[in-house]
C-alpha cells in the first residue's frame, strides 16, 4: 500500500482515477472485440456454408434444366411402345415430322436427333435454326449419308452434299450402348470433333412390331452453354465452382478449361487433378475422400471447412446429380474462408478503434453501450442461426450506423440477394420453389380441404429478337416491364418471380375453382401482348411480344412443386406451338416478317 501511495503521488487525482478506467475500458473493448469476431465468425460459418448450398442447389437446377428435356425429346421422336419402321424410305414422311417436333421441345440443346437400325439405315433431323434444319439419311448397309436442308417442318428436301466415308451407325458408341441398356442411357461425355465442345449423348433402344430389338434412337446435349453459365456464377474473389465426374474428368469449371488443345491439333479432356488450380484439385481430393467415406452413398448437399492448398481455411459445398439413365456428375463449389471473413475481421478494428473513443466517456456510458452491443450481436447470432437452419427471418431491426451495423444490414441484404431477382425486383426462383413447397406442405397437414392453389408458367414469345436486335440493356427493360405487368394483374396475397431469362411463374392463392386462374391467366396474355415502349426504340411499339402462359391446379395436375412447375412448364409448351401453328410468319423488330 505505501508503494502504491508513492508511485501515485507522482500523478495527477485525474490521472490516477482515469488511468484504471481506461484500463477497464480497454478490457471490456478487448472482450467486445473478441465477442464480435466469435459471432461474426460464427454467423459467416453458418451463412457460408448456407450459401455455398444455395450455389450448389443451383448448379444442380441448372444441370437438370440443361438435360432433362433429352428425355422427352426422345419420346417425341419415338414415343414408348410405337414400333420401329420397317422402312425409312416409305416412312420418311412421318419420321421427319415427328423428328421436328422433338427438337422442337427444347431446340436449345437438343436440336438433333437421329435413329439408326440393324440394317445399318440411318436418319437424322439437324435444327441450324427456328426454320431452318437440315436432314442425314442412308437408306442401304454400303453407302454413306446424304445431306439434304429444307425451311419449315414440310419444307422441299434439297440436296445439299453427300459425305465421302462409309456411315455404319451400329458401330457408333450411341448405338452400342442403346442396344445394351433396358432403357434410356447416357453415352460417356466425348468431344464433338467439329466444335472441340463437350457432348453427351441420351439413347434409347427401339424394338420392332414382333418385340425384338430394331435399332436405336438418340439426341445429343452440348455442355458448352453449361460450362458458360458456371463461367458466369458470381461466387467470391477467389472462390470457384465445377462439375466433375466421379473419375475426375471436368464437365464445367469457372476458373479452369474443359477442354485441352494437344500440340497434334485434337483436343482431350481435361482431369481436376491435371487443371492446373490447386483449389480445384484440392477440393476434388475432399470430394473423393467424402465420398469414399460415405461409401459411395453421397446424400447431399454437403457442406464442409477443409484446409486449403495454401494451408488456408476453405468452405467447400458439394452435391451429387443422378438421373434414372445412368448420369452421374458431382457439383462442386470452393471458397477461402477469409473471403468471407474480411468485412468481419474490418468490424474487428473498428471496434477496438471505437472502445479507445469510448475510454473517455463516463463508465456508465460504457456499460450501457456494451450491453446494447451484445443484445444486437446475440439477435444477429440467433437470425444467423436460423437462417442456417432454412427459416427466413424478418428484419433484424437493429439500426445502427456502426460495425455491428454493417453487418445486420450486409446479413439482411445477403437474405434479399438469396431470394430477389435483381433485375426485376420480383421473387426470384429459389424463394418461388421454397414458398410453393411450404404451401403444399400446410396444405397437406392441414385436414381441412379449403380453397386450393394454382402455378401459372409464363414464357415471353420472339424475346431473343430484342436482345439480338437492340441490345440486352433493352431487353432488361422489357423484362422489368414484363414483371410489372404480370404483377398488376394477381392480388397482394399472390406471388409472382422470375424463374429464368424470360420465364416467370406466378402462384395464386386461394384459387376456388380452374375458372379463377383460367381468367387470371387470359388478364395476363393479354397484358403481354399490349406493344412495349423501352426508351427511344420505337420498334418496340410495332410488336405485341404476348406470351404462353402454362396452368397447373393443386392437387389435380400435381401434389408436389415439382410436378406442379413440371405440368404448368409442359401446357406453356403445348400453347406456344399451337399458337405458332396458327400465327404463322412472325413481325421482326426490324419490319417485315421473319
């Protein structure tokens, strides 16, 4: 005690009464410090990994959108049980017809389909555009395939070229493997030798009038439009994503190529472990290990934190896709954890920035504002939590203009950006599907029967001709308006998103009978098909773009949102042809008809 009386004579009565002050400020800054990094880390772990989900989810869609019209396009071709032809020539007519209309369904990427026998016969039907296709036949076992193109579904076949070589299809990978499975199949992913671009090819056998097998009939899926869209996921700064097969091989990759061009001048596929990115191959280790440790049943979609090739923490998301053809890729999607972490570790050091400002205030002050800190941090921690765990919560009301600010809003605006469509403010699909499925499931617990509900599937007709023709700056105000549109004509209780490029879905609830939706749906064709005005374009005004909007009623036409989205997808469809049927020549932007 007396030595402490002699070092504090040498000071001040203030500065011995602030002196421990400030030390006790500092100390509960250190601690508010150290409290907001927990929980901000806590809250970015949960998050993360929430998101890298919501990528992977989204990869997966986006693969199944890509490939999942082959197995219709089949089926238009050659419907389950019809008979092979016994004759390509005599039947020419029809397989022609029926081969247009297959690659009709979903032109883009499925615009060939061909069939081939056991007499080595062959036909295919080529889609280079809208009208424009372009016909490969062979009518005997020793000759090669003759070229013919025509315009229109019965357009005149005009003799285009005939190939040099010698076409048997019954020594083709795609027939191989058709006449092999039960079912439908997947070829292997092979490069196609005119675009160096990566194809997979869906088979399926076709058997004769007496049961026994005939020949084969197929369509091939570019990925190149799947590799540009992972191209184009916004991720991180340094995070990317992927899709690979079980055996390394890359389907699509963000950051790394396909496809490798050999000095020979051919091309060959490219392994994760070969791409040359450390983080790719080392996130295909973690894959491979996962799933060697799951054996083999891979439930996903996983989320993980593994270190880094750079001895880094990385969040790391991945998900297995598999169809009943025999397809098996694996979506992958990998971030550093400090990508994350920077805005958290910045609030860090504002904090303690903050709390030496505060060590001139009174102490009471400074426990009252530590308790409005840890109140504010324990909400975002719980709204983190459960946002995690697959609620949506509601605004956090926490308005401060400090770190701990910052951050609630950055978490409410990562909240907006997960389920808003950007462009057009509208829901976006990921919030379309979870609110439907929510929907159906209280609708299924609940035993009161009640009013149903209705999904309306909306395609914008002759759209791509705005982005070709005026710019995609013009496009995005059309789809604005479109959104608007649409909008106007549901009820506040209703919800309208935007499903992708030019689709948007609509959920009506409390529809009490098909005539409801059925007026709802003719109030919203009619509004697309009033002309646009974007600005100075005035051709827009000379076009009604008007669009097929697809009805599915719950439970009549589906008890689950994917049946429901599926049927309203497939009607959209079936109105869009029949109403081109009838239309005939289109109005171009340009003038004229095209």
């Amino acid at each position: 005690m007396g030595q402490f009386s002699q070092i504090a004579s040498r000071f001040s009565l203030r500065q011995v009464l602030t002196a421990p002050y400030v030390a006790l400020v500092l100390l509960l800054t250190a601690t508010l410090g150290s409290l907001s990094y927990l929980a901000g880390a806590s809250a970015v772990d949960a998050v993360s990994k929430d998101h890298l989900r919501e990528i992977v989810g989204r990869i997966g869609q986006a693969v199944d959108r890509h490939i999942v019209g082959s197995g219709a396009v089949l089926e238009a071709a050659f419907p389950e049980g019809m008979a092979a032809p016994e004759s390509l020539v005599s039947e020419l007519d029809e397989l022609r017809t029926r081969f247009w209309i297959a690659t009709s369904l979903h032109r883009d990427p499925n615009n060939y389909v061909y069939f081939g026998n056991e007499q080595g016969q062959f036909i295919g039907l080529y889609r280079h555009s809208q009208e424009d296709a372009e016909l490969r036949f062979k009518q005997f076992e020793g000759e090669s395939r003759t070229l013919f193109k025509f315009h229109g579904i019965d357009g005149y076949l005009e003799f285009s070229s005939r190939e040099k070589r010698v076409y048997d299809p019954r020594q083709r990978p795609w027939y191989e493997a058709g006449r092999a499975a039960s079912s439908h199949t997947w070829t292997a992913v092979y490069i196609d030798f005119r675009t160096s671009e990566l194809v997979a090819t869906r088979a399926r056998r076709v058997l004769d009038s007496k049961g026994n097998f005939s020949g084969v009939v197929a369509t091939d899926v570019s990925l190149n439009d799947l590799n540009s869209f992972v191209g184009r996921l916004d991720i991180s700064p340094n995070g990317l994503a992927f899709i690979v097969e079980p055996d390394g091989a890359l389907i699509a990759a963000s950051t790394s190529p396909n496809v490798r061009r050999l000095p020979d001048g051919t091309a060959s596929r490219v392994n994760a472990m070969e791409s040359g990115n450390p983080l790719i191959q080392r996130a295909y280790e973690a894959v491979r290990e996962a799933t060697s440790a799951m054996g083999g049943n891979l439930q996903g979609p996983v989320a993980r934190t593994l270190e880094g090739p750079l001895n880094e923490a990385v969040y790391i998301a991945f998900d297995r896709i598999k169809d009943d053809a025999g397809l098996e890729w694996i979506t992958v999607v990998a971030v550093p954890r400090s990508d994350f972490m920077h805005g958290v570790s910045d609030n860090l050091l504002a904090v303690a920035l903050a709390g030496f400002v505060a060590a001139a205030l009174a102490l009471w002050i400074g426990v009252r504002v530590m308790k409005w800190v840890t109140r504010d941090l324990a909400r975002l921690a719980d709204a983190a939590q459960r946002f995690g765990d697959g609620e949506t919560p509601g605004p956090l009301g926490i308005e401060r203009q400090d770190e701990i600010g910052d951050l609630a809003r950055s978490f409410e605006l990562m909240q907006r950006h997960l389920r808003t469509d950007r462009l057009t403010g509208l829901a976006n699909r990921e919030a379309f599907v979870r609110e439907l499925e929510r929907r159906i499931q209280r609708r299924q617990a609940s035993e009161r029967k009640g009013d149903g509900f209705a999904v309306l599937f909306v395609d914008l007709n002759r759209f791509k001709q705005v982005n070709d023709v005026l710019g995609h700056d013009v496009g995005d105000k059309v789809l604005v308006e479109v959104g608007r549109r649409i909008a106007a004509k549901v009820r506040a209780e209703d919800l309208v998103a935007r499903y992708a490029g030019d689709e948007f879905v609509v959920l009506l609830d409390s529809v009490d009978s098909a005539d409801n939706a059925l007026r709802v749906r003719a109030e919203i064709e009619l509004a697309l098909s009033r002309p646009y005005a974007a600005g100075e374009h005035k051709a827009l005004s000379r076009i009604g773009f008007g669009g097929a909007v697809g009805l599915a009623l719950y439970p009549q036409h589906g008890r689950s949102a994917e049946d429901l989205l599926r049927n309203a997808d497939r009607e959209m469809y079936v109105r869009k042809f029949a109403a081109r049927g009838e239309s005939g020549g289109v109005t171009d932007i340009r003038g004229g008809n095209a």
